[in-house]
C-alpha cells in the first residue's frame, strides 16, 4: 500500500504572501511530486483561498478544539491554527504521515524533509530544538550580586505558567523542543496526549505558545519518544547563517558548513513582512553580502517567479497535484 504524506500549513490574510513562498519552495523538489499540501484557514480571504485551491489539496478551517475564554483570545483567530496542530489528523484524514511546517519557513535542501519523515515513520514525533553551536544561548539570567535574581527562557516562563513552578524549575534546564517543523506518523500515540496536554496548557497558560509547551512536557515529562535532527534541519533565522557564494545557499555557520534544510523566518520580523528587507550576510570566503532571508525565487505578493538562478538541486517544472498542475514556470 502506498504510503500518504500530507505537508500543512496555515495563514492568516497577512501571511499569505509567506505561504505561497513556502508551496512554491516545495514544488520546486520533484521529491514533493506524490506529497499533498493541505493547509489551515487562520484568516485568508476569499480571494486568497480561490488563488490558493488549485496547489493544495486540501484547505479547511479550524475551529476551537474546546472551550477557551474570549479574555484569553482577544479576537485572534489566527490562534486556532496554533491550538489545533495536535488536532491535525482530525481535520485532514486519510494521510499516513503529517509533516507539519510554520508559514514563515521555506525549503532550501531536501536531505532534511527525508529525515524528518524517517524519524516520523520510527513512530516518533521527528524535530529540532533550540539547539545548536552557533545558537548562543536559551536562557536569560537577572542577577542581583551573586546570587541569580530571575531566570527567563520559553520553559522558565511558559512551563511555570501553565504546569506550575515545580515543573518548570525541572524542566528548565532542557533544550527546548520546537514546534514549528515536526513530522508525526497517525498511529502515533503522541497525538491523543497532546491534545490534552494543550488543553490543560491553555487553561493557565498563554494561547500563543500553548502548543509548544505541552510539546516539551509530553516529550520530557511524559517521554514520549521524539528524534530530535541537528538544527541545519529547521534553522532559526534569529541567529545568522552564512552564505555559500559558490553554491548560493545559506549554510550553518560552523564546519562542516551543513546547507540548511528549511530556513525559519524567527526574529527577523522585518524580512518577514517586507521582501526588500535585508541584511549583512559573511560569506564563507570571509566577505559579507546584503540580502535577505526570504525565498528568492518567488513572490508571494505577486503571485510570479522573480529569479532565474541555478539551483543546487533537480527542479522540476510541472508537478501533477490532484489531477491539476503546478502553474509556476520556472525561468531559466
């Protein structure tokens, strides 16, 4: 039996643009010929989701798994695409993997959507934490003397609020594990613990990050089992990377100077909202390059191809999905 892989996302109207960069990064790899693309309506307009149907093959509209107070919501819907990731089976049946990816990403090497999807078909939730040589630091610490005032990190805070102190105080010190790019098979058990650690999360916790932090108490607390890949799987852009001239790829910035898999646009804020953003990139011969994070081969405001350049890897052009085909063209 053929083996059904979804790849997921979600939008809201402001980061269409993103999510159209994203489906375009992926067409680009003749690997994603037999992978559907389904995505989670946080807020398109219709004329969004009519420009959108025929790439994907699916699109639906989340809703609230429970009850959450309108006080903690404050009308941001978009806050339905976060609460409803442990919930994606549900709303897109039928799929033997779930790869789920963040609309702000793009895919620049195919080697790491392989083992994300190994370490799915393992039975683990396949991710990256916030890990890595060239990231500095996970945790921010107040000192009053010497003595440690307040200690701040995404588990310290998050963690504290939602499970208590105790747990966070425990749990502290763990990289954390990142839920912006997993890969999850559907007999996983991961997935029913989930749903409920995100619902206990939400009643004291923030909305916004209840998904990740009921990731890291399932997986730490809980153990269930995960595989945790190097980050130059899933970057976060907050810390630079380097650009490969020769090869024109972003690559980690230590030897052996590993070609990033997919970029996340975390903490570059403006490259995020505006593609004429950039900044000071070193090079791997030592020189730097202005540019910016974005993926260069396609506007998503404008719907078109903007760059010609040779890629590092086997395009192809059309791409069946659903008996449609992919209408981007690419301009060599």
């Amino acid at each position: 039996m053929t083996e059904k892989i979804a790849f997921i996302s979600s939008a809201d109207s402001n980061y269409y643009p993103l999510l159209r960069e994203w489906i375009h990064s992926i067409r680009c790899f003749r690997e994603s010929k037999d992978i559907d693309i389904c995505i989670m309506d946080a807020g398109l307009t219709a004329e969004q989701i009519e420009k959108l149907t025929p790439y994907v093959a699916k699109i639906a509209k989340p809703d609230w798994p429970f009850p959450i107070p309108a006080r903690k919501v404050k009308g941001k819907e978009y806050l339905k695409a976060c609460i409803a990731r442990p919930f994606i089976p549900d709303l897109f049946p039928g799929y033997d993997l779930y790869f789920w990816m963040d609309s702000d990403t793009w895919v620049q090497n195919w080697e790491a959507i392989d083992l994300f999807i190994q370490g799915g078909r393992r039975m683990k939730i396949a991710l990256t934490g916030q890990v890595d040589r060239a990231y500095p630091r996970q945790l921010r610490v107040k000192w009053l003397g010497a003595l440690p005032l307040k200690i701040r990190g995404f588990y310290a805070n998050n963690i504290g609020k939602a499970f208590g102190k105790s747990l966070a105080r425990r749990l502290m010190p763990y990289h954390v594990l990142l839920a912006g790019a997993f890969c999850l098979h559907r007999e996983a058990p991961h997935w029913k613990r989930w749903q409920e650690l995100v619902q206990q999360a939400c009643r004291k916790g923030k909305v916004f990050t209840a998904e990740q932090t009921a990731l890291g108490v399932m997986c730490y607390r809980d153990k269930y089992e995960f595989e945790m890949l190097p980050a130059w799987c899933h970057w976060l852009c907050e810390f630079p990377a380097v650009w490969n001239e020769e090869n024109r790829v972003f690559v980690e910035p230590f030897l052996p100077h590993k070609p990033i898999g997919i970029l996340h646009l975390s903490g570059v804020d403006e490259m995020r909202e505006d593609r004429s953003a950039g900044m000071n990139f070193r090079t791997l011969n030592g020189e730097e390059i202005y540019m910016s994070y974005r993926y260069p081969r396609f506007d998503g405001a404008l719907d078109e191809v903007v760059s010609n350049e040779p890629d590092m890897y086997d395009r192809t052009i059309k791409i069946s999905i659903n008996s449609q085909y992919y209408l981007d063209k690419e301009r060599r």
